[in-house]
C-alpha cells in the first residue's frame, strides 16, 4: 500500500487502502461461515479460533487457530459425556 501511495498518488492509494479493508472484512466474516460447513461446532467457537489464531501466531495462525479450538472442544465434549451404561453379565 505504501508503494501505490508513493508512485501512483493519493488517490490511487486510498482507493487501494479501501479495497484492503473491504476484502479484509469480508474474509474474516465469510472463512468462520465456510468452516462451519464442514465442522459441526458452533460458529463462535470458529470465529474465536480464526481471529484468536491470526492475533497469537500470525497468517498462519488463521489455520492453526481453529483447528487447536475445534480439537479442544470435541475432547471437553466427550470428556463432559456421560459414560454410555454397559450391561454387566453375571454367571
């Protein structure tokens, strides 16, 4: 954005500063959207792991971010379930 700025104008720059920030927004609003289709966890939880991942390890961390949360909340799923009841056989 600094190279427009600096060789293409002002406007050319803004225009391009404006165009960052509306593909910005909308990836962040659409990824948690596409995500959720193929996981079956609540939405919050997505959006929390892509924003909290991007903040703690960066781009890369928009992958790492919800998959660690995705994990973490399937295990305190199962580990929160009640053991199914077995049937004990007595001779």
């Amino acid at each position: 954005m600094i190279w427009v700025y600096s060789y293409e104008g002002a406007a050319w720059g803004t225009a391009y500063l404006v165009w960052a920030i509306l593909c910005g927004t909308i990836d962040n609003l659409v990824r948690p959207l596409l995500i959720k289709r193929g996981a079956d966890l609540p939405l919050l939880l997505i959006f929390g792991g892509v924003i909290g991942g991007l903040v703690a390890f960066g781009v890369i961390g928009l992958f790492i971010g919800p998959v660690v949360l995705a994990v973490a909340y399937m295990l305190l799923q199962e580990w929160m379930a009640e053991p199914a009841e077995t049937e004990v056989a007595r001779p």
